[in-house]
C-alpha cells in the first residue's frame, strides 16, 4: 500500500458514521505505516515463502589447459556455484551447489534464461 492508498483509506474510515477512527488514531497509524512499512512488507514476504530461494550465485570461467588424457585442451568452463537458502528452516546455513559447465552447456544455460525472460515479461506485459 503506497501513501496515496494509505490517506484514500484513513480519509474513508475517518468519515464513516458509526466505527469511525479519530484524527489522532490515523495520524498514529499514518507514523507507523510510514516507520514500518518495508519491515512489514518484508515480514509478509518471508512468511509466505515455503520454499528454496537462491540467496547467492557466484561463478568464474576457467580455462582448461590440460588433463590426464590430453596435453592441450584450451577449452573455457565455467564454474558456478549456487546457495540455496531454505526458508522453513533460517537457523540452518544455506546449501552450495557448485557444478562446471562446459561452452555448450553455458550457451544452452543462457538460452534457457532468455525463454524464462520472454515468459515472464509476456506475462509481466513488459
């Protein structure tokens, strides 16, 4: 609820007839609202999250220059490493996952993050 919301809201409950809020009373919540909203905002969201959320994404890219098999390689690799917080659980640390990607992997990876892009800006109408 912005500001605008907020007096459209205490304005209507100021003027009812019967159960009305005195001017003191919106003032009041008027201060708080405006002290508290994002701790309240942020509240609501951590509650109504059950599941994993990333917290943390880290990653490099590497150049592989030799293995047991081959003497020269030369092929780039990313390194990417996930944490992954669980929310019915805040005492617990959040999990690592790390895993490499070779060149193919990364150009299909970020082929698959543009499709989500689309899907969610048509339906964010952006």
């Amino acid at each position: 609820m912005d500001m605008t919301q907020l007096e459209a809201f205490l304005t209507a409950q100021t003027k009812k007839k019967e159960g009305a809020l005195s001017d003191e009373l919106a003032a009041a919540l008027r201060k708080f609202w405006k002290a508290n909203k994002i701790k309240i905002h942020d509240s609501i969201v951590s509650q109504t999250m059950w599941g994993n959320t990333l917290e943390k994404v880290a990653w490099r890219v590497d150049l592989k220059t030799q293995s047991r098999n081959a003497e020269q390689i030369n092929s780039p690799s990313a390194i990417m490493e996930l944490h992954i917080g669980d929310n019915l659980n805040k005492a617990k640390g959040p999990e690592v996952v790390r895993f490499e990607l070779d060149e193919v992997k990364v150009t299909q990876m970020l082929n698959s993050m543009q499709d989500i892009e689309a899907q969610i800006n048509k339906f964010t109408k952006k």
